[in-house]
C-alpha cells in the first residue's frame, strides 16, 4: 500500500472538563476521511 497522507487529531479539556478537538490533515485528498472522524468525535 502505498501511504497517501496523515491525520492528526489533538484533543483538548478546559477547566470546567469539557472536550473539544482539533483535526488536521497533510493532503487534500484525505479530507474525506477526516470528516468522518470530525463527525464521529461530536457524537462523543
């Protein structure tokens, strides 16, 4: 396989311990990808 691209994901807790997150790409081609996970992290 050959690899096309990384997906970051950082993760975030403020003082009152809610959760938010932040998600990067490396490629365009990938952003597909990363909407299924944005997505996926708002349902937690």
């Amino acid at each position: 396989m050959e690899k096309i691209g990384t997906i970051t994901v950082s993760v975030f807790r403020n003082e009152n311990n809610q959760t938010d997150f932040q998600i990067q790409t490396d490629n365009e081609n990938i952003l597909p990808v990363s909407y299924v996970i944005e997505d996926t992290l708002k349902k937690y």
